[in-house]
C-alpha cells in the first residue's frame, strides 16, 4: 500500500521470483502476505504474519519468512541502473538516513535527538571504518535519504581515501521520502549487493537489503550509541551501589 511514509509502487520496482506481482488493495477480498521491514526478525514479531492455515512451526515460519526476501529481483529497468553502478562484495553498503530519524521526541528508540547528531556521525564513520578494516576492503557504496547528508558523506569518505561509489539520485526535500522510487530502488538493490551493510539511523531499508541478499548481515550506529549508553547508566548505577554499600 502506498503511504506518506512509503510511497512507492513496489509493483512497478521489482518482481518475486516464482510468483506474478499485482497491486493489492485492502478490502479487495484477497489475501496478503506482508513483507514488513519494520519488524525485526524476532519470533514474537514475524508469527502474527503467519497465516493460520500454513501447517510448520513458528521458529520454521521465521526462516521461511527471511528467506522470502531473497525472491525479491529489481525490474529490469531497475536492474540496469545498479548493474551500471557496479556494486559488489568489495564493497561495504552505507545508508544515511536522517530526514525522520532526528527529532526531539527521545520516545522512540529509532531516532536520535539534534544534538546527537555529531555523535551518531562519529558512530558511524567509527562503526563503517571498522568493518573495511576487518574485511581488508577500501570501497563504500554511500545511499542516503537527502542531499545535504550525501554530499557531506560523499567528500567526507573520499578525503579519507576510500573509493565512493553512489546512484545519481534526485532529491525533493518539500517530501517526506525525498527520492522517487526508482532511485530508492536502486540504492536498494546496490545495497543488498555490499558485503556488509552499515546504517547510520534503523531503517527497513537496511535490514530488506541484509535479507535479500541471504547473508543478513548489518550494524546501526544508532544501535551502538544506545549500547553504550546502557552499558554506562549500568555501570553508574552498580559503582553508586557499591559505594551506598561500603563496598
């Protein structure tokens, strides 16, 4: 279904393999299976997708449900603009999403508050340094969901002497989602073709292109910076405890 929030016809951007793709709309009568990136693949999460007719257990359901991403082929209009690219396993993904992920509600766990914005940047270029390192790999393919934050990651990368490669996509910044399907399609299928995958922010967009590709291998900064903040309340609170206690 298209949405503000994701507003591209998925019918016109990629195919599944085996299966012939239509446009589905609800209360049309059909039935749906949902490929929602947004959950994450743990098993309390996937069963309530798991149609009450299909016969196999839950933890066989969650692996046929991770394997179905791997049926998801770009069109062939799509597929030529990431074959251009030349995207492949030497190269690390990198994804910059920002234009929803920095507000001042600390509610959700998916966003980042302004003034960890610097943070989050160092975060990541720390997380993303690491993994070339340890893959003995100098190139960065760089998506990201708004210009500024492109441009920016594009010369920051490149001083730094890695290889950048990344789609010519255009940008709306008066939209939400701020490049058309199509671009967003591409970064999508380069993405999945990356060793691994590095996301500034949580996103579905991460997580699809780890699951595509079949080795569902990813890291958010985002994530590492929570990690650490929890690991150093828990060791505020237990040094507090000890001196309470004398110890």
């Amino acid at each position: 279904m298209v949405s503000q929030t994701c507003p591209f016809t998925f019918v016109e951007l990629c195919d599944v393999d085996g299966f012939e793709v239509r446009s589905w709309r609800e209360g049309s009568g059909e039935s749906a299976i949902r490929f929602d990136p947004a959950v994450h693949p743990s098993l309390p999460n996937v069963q309530k997708f798991k149609p009450p007719e299909v016969a196999v257990s839950h933890e066989k359901f969650l692996a046929l449900w991770l394997d179905s991403y791997r049926l998801l082929k770009p069109k062939k209009h799509v597929l030529a603009e990431v074959e251009k690219l030349g995207v492949d396993s030497d190269c690390v993904g990198f994804h910059v999403r920002m234009t929803d992920k920095v507000c001042n509600d600390r509610t959700p766990a998916l966003t980042v508050v302004p003034e960890q914005v610097q943070k989050l940047e160092s975060t990541a270029l720390s997380v993303l340094q690491k993994q070339l390192k340890k893959l003995n790999l100098g190139s960065v393919f760089l998506a990201a969901d708004n210009e500024e934050s492109k441009q920016q990651w594009q010369k920051r990368l490149s001083d730094l002497g890695y290889r950048v490669i990344s789609h010519s996509a255009k940008f709306d910044s008066s939209l939400l989602r701020q490049t058309s399907g199509e671009d967003f399609a591409v970064d999508l299928f380069s993405l999945a073709r990356c060793k691994t995958i590095v996301g500034t922010t949580y996103s579905g967009v991460v997580r699809s292109a780890a699951w595509i590709s079949g080795h569902r291998d990813f890291t958010f900064a985002a994530q590492q910076m929570l990690s650490v903040r929890i690991w150093t309340h828990l060791m505020v609170r237990w040094f507090g405890l000890k001196r309470a206690l004398g110890l």
